[in-house]
C-alpha cells in the first residue's frame, strides 16, 4: 500500500474522547464517517473496526469524574474520511 493510500485510510481504533489513548485530534479534524451494521452514524464515541465494535453514549448518564456512560455494540464498523468525497476508501475488516 503506497503512503498516499495509507493517508486515505482511517486508523484500526479512534476514540473522540480526549483522555483516551486512542485519541487523534488531527484525525478527528478531517471528519470520519461511520457504518455500523450497514447503516451511517454519527453518535459513535469510540470504533474499533478489527475487533467489530462501536462504543455510544447511553442516553445523557454521567459517571462519577463527568463523562458519558457508553455502551458497547458489536457488529461490522467501516470508517472513511469524509473530506475526500463520496470516492472515500472504506476501512473494514
């Protein structure tokens, strides 16, 4: 794979929330679209795509240090950059 399609691709795991490891803020910048289960969201707090998981918030519950109680759902996760068009390359598993 060349270092331009490479560039194309988003990341295996990307997580929103800024305390997470698998923060990208420069990744998170150029927008990233989301299908899970053959259907586009845009509540999804955390994705892995290898593992076959999303993470969304459950409803407006906080923990005890203030940030969204997430649920975990499985199932197939593709993920594209949304700035390069409806051409995007899909990252699935």
């Amino acid at each position: 794979m060349s270092d331009e399609t490479s560039n194309d691709i988003p990341p295996d795991r990307l997580s929103v929330n800024p305390r997470s490891e698998h923060f990208d803020a420069e990744k998170l910048r150029r927008g990233i679209g989301i299908r899970f289960k053959g259907r586009q969201r845009t509540d999804i707090e955390e994705y892995s795509i290898s593992e076959g998981w999303v993470r969304v918030q459950a409803g407006k519950t906080m923990d005890r240090k203030g940030q969204p109680l997430t649920i975990k759902l499985s199932g197939p996760v593709e993920a594209w950059y949304e700035d390069l068009g409806d051409e995007a390359p899909v990252a699935k598993a």
